[in-house]
C-alpha cells in the first residue's frame, strides 16, 4: 500500500516555498506522482460604485495581477517539481475550496510550509477546513518546510472514527517507520481501558506490518498537544498522526481542541483526518 499522487496548493510567495519543496520530496521519495494547484479569488471590492466603473477597473487590474501570479507559480512549481510525473492547474477560485474539490483526483494533500497566522481566505488555504472537508489524510507541514523521513511516528490514538480514519489513511507511512508509539492521553481512571485499546491497535497494526509499540499516560484534555509533542521529542519522531475533530456551525467549521492546538503552531509534521 502506497501514495500514488499527492496534491500541494502552489503560490509564487516567497514564504510558501518550503510547502513545495516538501511535497516534492515526499513524491519522489514514495514514488509517487505530483499535482500542483494554483487558485486564488479576487477579494470582494469594499467601495461603494453605483455606476460599476470603477468595479469593472478594478476587476481587470485584479484579474491582470491574478494572472501574473499563477504564471510565476507554475513557474515556481516546475522548477521544483522537475522531471516528476504528475500535471499543474491554475484556477481562478477560493484556495480551500479549490484544492477539497481537486481532493478527489489524489491520496495524500501537503498543507502548511508557510506561516498559519492569519490567513488571507483569498489566496491561502485553511488548513482546517480543508482537513475537514476534504475526505483525504492532509500533510501539515512545519512552518519551515524540511523533509519528512518519517522512521519514528507518535500515532494519537483516540477510540474514535476520526482516528480509525487516520490510521488507516496513514498507513503507507507507518509501514515505512522503524518505530511508531500508539499514545492514548486519557482521564483519570480511564487508563487500563486506554491500555487494552492501545495494546489492540498495535495488534492491528502488526498484521500489516507495522512495528509499534503502545503507551498510555493519564493527565488533563488541556495537555493532550503538549504530551504528544513531548512523546515525538523523546523518540525523535518528526511525525504525529491524528484525527482531526470539527463540526459546521453557523456555516463556520469549528475545530476541536486538540485539532486546533496541533495547527496552532506545528512544530513537526502533523497528519491529520477527518
């Protein structure tokens, strides 16, 4: 079991650079194909304008910069991609929405690689609506970018949909690591539960050839991020599995706690699904 295409929204910024090159060496070293996205919308016009005059200056100006922007992003993304297989496409669309619908044509999407705070809606993507409605194991990578090698993995096991979804969608990266850790945080009083649960996914998870081991450890919900992060330290794992936890309110998709904190500032890869 393997990736055969991965997905990354190209923009010609400086700054989002290190999610390219990311994905690009991740493709090559899966073996897999590379599909790059460029997509961006024009923002909405704050003024007022009753005859559309300046409306429609505006729009042509903007139409203009959008078009240079994804010429220098194919640009950008060729020359990292090289003699890769795979195809480029530009749209004139929202980020988000663009790369969840392209999400259909791929296995595996990298995200991040580029500052989190304050996401311009137009031109970035949000990660977590796009983890949240993609239907696909989204790859965040740290703000820095680097190389995922992947040999040691902390898996974030909760006994929930979301997390027998990210199991399985990661599997072709587990069964590459040399060590993964199945880590349940849970309550007080809930660790010998939390035990039996771990000890059945490891199980499940040596029939596929997966070399891992379980840990449970008892402490508050508000550390969960922090326990998980420490874990990946002490085993110098650069990749932490989970599944993401969100729900639409008000048309607004709200991200559960520990989701939320793993996106806040990544300090290592995150796989996240939902």
């Amino acid at each position: 079991m393997t990736y055969k295409s991965v997905l990354v929204h190209v923009q010609a910024q400086v700054e989002a650079a290190p999610r390219l090159e990311t994905a690009a060496a991740l493709a090559r070293d899966l073996g897999a194909s590379l599909f790059g996205l460029s997509a961006e919308a024009p923002p909405a016009l704050g003024v007022t304008d009753p005859y559309g005059m300046l409306q429609a200056e505006w729009m042509t100006v903007m139409q203009q910069e959008l078009d240079r922007r994804t010429a220098d992003a194919e640009v950008a993304f060729r020359k990292i991609a090289g003699d890769l297989p795979g195809d480029w496409r530009g749209v004139l669309d929202l980020p988000t929405r663009a790369m969840a619908g392209a999400a259909r044509g791929c296995d595996l999407i990298v995200a991040g690689g580029a500052p989190l705070d304050n996401v311009d809606v137009y031109s970035a993507v949000d990660v977590g609506e796009l983890v949240i409605r993609a239907g696909r194991p989204v790859l965040i990578a740290p703000p820095g970018g680097g190389r995922l090698s992947g040999r040691r993995i902390v898996l974030a096991w909760k006994d929930t949909r979301e997390a027998r979804r990210a199991l399985s969608d990661s599997l072709p990266l587990l069964q590459r690591a040399e060590e993964v850790v199945v880590y349940e945080v849970c309550a007080a009083g809930s660790a010998e539960g939390a035990a039996f649960r771990t000890e059945e996914v490891v199980a499940h998870l040596a029939r596929h050839g997966v070399k891992a081991r379980a840990k449970v450890r008892a402490c508050d919900d508000d550390r969960v991020c922090d326990e998980l992060n420490i874990e990946a330290q002490a085993i110098d794992a650069d990749l932490i599995v989970a599944g993401a936890y969100g729900h639409n309110r008000f048309n607004e998709w709200a991200l559960g706690g520990v989701t939320r904190a793993l996106l806040r500032r990544p300090e290592r890869f995150i796989l996240l699904s939902h």
